[in-house]
C-alpha cells in the first residue's frame, strides 16, 4: 500500500492540474480596439494560417469606410496558450495596406486581449514624399462576446 500512494498522488496530480493551467487565448473570434474598431478573425487552420475582415472606426482619408479583408498567420510551435501572430489589412476603401504583428494574451481576470504593434503604407506620388507614407501605432484588442454568452 505505500508504494501505491505515491502513484495515486501523481496520478491525482496528472488528472486534476490541467484543470489549475492558463486559460488559453484564442484568436478566433470578434474583436474590438481602443479607437473602437471591430475584427473578425475566422478559424486558425493547422498551418496557423486565418482570415477574417476588419471594420476600422479611422481613417485619414475623406472616403467611405469600408469592411476590409484580413488575411494572417498564429505562430504554431508548441502550440502555445498565449500565441504570437501577424496579419495584413489591405484596406477596400484607400490606397493603403496595414500589418498588423502582436500576442494573444489572457490577462489576470481571465480576459482574453490582442496586443499589438502596426505599420500604415499609404500610397504617394512621388519618392519624395516617401518620407510620409509609414505610420507606426499600437493597438489593444479585447474579445467581443456575442448577447448570448
């Protein structure tokens, strides 16, 4: 019976620990930013590759905003609770693209929040103007949940 114990121990410890783990960050799913824009990321397919659209709430254009395609890539190795990813925004409404690279993280509370880093390429006449065609910023997404969650 003593060397049972230990086994029972472990076991215990195997069956019951994944329960205690870091809740894991999913990039699947709606999302919305600190300037109120709004994305959906479609299923991480087993490559790590998704797609989805983005709504932006800004822009620095006078057209219409548009609902734009998104198309990117979660970082698969290991297959991490708190992934890193990057995605491209190519904008229907402007000649201009945005990239998009950051991380999945669940937060203290349990909440699942995208923080990252952009680059903005607008398009410009000439080379000379090349000085002002990037511009760089942050973002930080949290999950919007549907009304019936």
């Amino acid at each position: 019976m003593v060397q049972v114990t230990p086994f029972l121990l472990v076991l215990s410890l195997a069956l019951v620990a994944p329960g205690f783990s870091a809740k894991k960050c999913v990039l699947t799913g709606r999302w919305m930013n600190d300037l109120g824009s709004n994305m959906t990321i479609g299923t991480v397919n087993g490559q790590g590759d998704f797609d989805g659209s983005y709504h932006t709430a800004v822009t620095a254009t006078t057209n219409k905003i548009r609902v734009s395609p998104l198309q990117g890539s979660q970082h698969r190795t290991n297959q991490n609770s708190q992934p890193t990813f990057g995605f491209t925004v190519n904008w229907s409404f402007s000649d201009s693209v945005t990239v998009f690279t950051g991380q999945c993280f669940v937060d203290e509370t349990g909440k699942e929040v995208l923080k990252t880093m952009w680059l903005l390429r607008s398009r410009v006449d000439n080379i000379k103007d090349d000085w002002k065609a990037t511009m760089v910023g942050i973002n930080i997404f949290t999950r919007l949940h549907s009304q019936r969650e």
